[in-house]
C-alpha cells in the first residue's frame, strides 16, 4: 500500500462533459478520485478504478456509475515508482 508521500497527484476541473468523455477514454484502468455534486446539496467522492468512461470500481468491488454532469472536480492518482 503506498503511503502519502509516495503518490503523484494530479487535479483537473472541467466544465465541458465532451472534453471528459476523451479525458476519461485514456484512463480506463486508471485509479481516480471524483468529487460529484450531491443532488441534496454540498458533494460526495468516489474513488477507484476507472471501468469505463461513467462507472468506477471502488475497493469493496462495487461498481459505482456517475454521469458528467454531476462532476466537480476530478484527477487521477498515479503511485510513484
């Protein structure tokens, strides 16, 4: 498990979902941490591997699906050699 200091974090906002949807093609595979808007108010984070350009498996396996709109922030997390 890598500690805090041993990853490289990259943060990225984008207003525009089609410029997502391409984003989001190049990183199937990759571990991400998404911050959604919460349709009740303030927002929630998901976090784990991306399935496909609208789902992510968390660790407990769960696949959870989002739409772009509901994103506010997002950015992969890369461990570091």
């Amino acid at each position: 498990m890598p500690c805090a200091r041993d990853i490289e974090v990259k943060v990225y906002r984008c207003a525009m979902a089609s410029h997502l949807q391409e984003r989001f093609e190049a990183l199937i595979g990759k571990r991400l941490t998404i911050r959604l808007h919460d349709p009740e108010g303030g927002f929630r984070d998901i976090v784990g591997i991306l399935e496909n350009t609208h789902s992510l498996r968390n660790r407990h396996g769960q696949l959870i699906e989002f739409s772009h709109d509901q994103i506010f922030i997002w950015r992969e997390v890369i461990a570091k050699p």
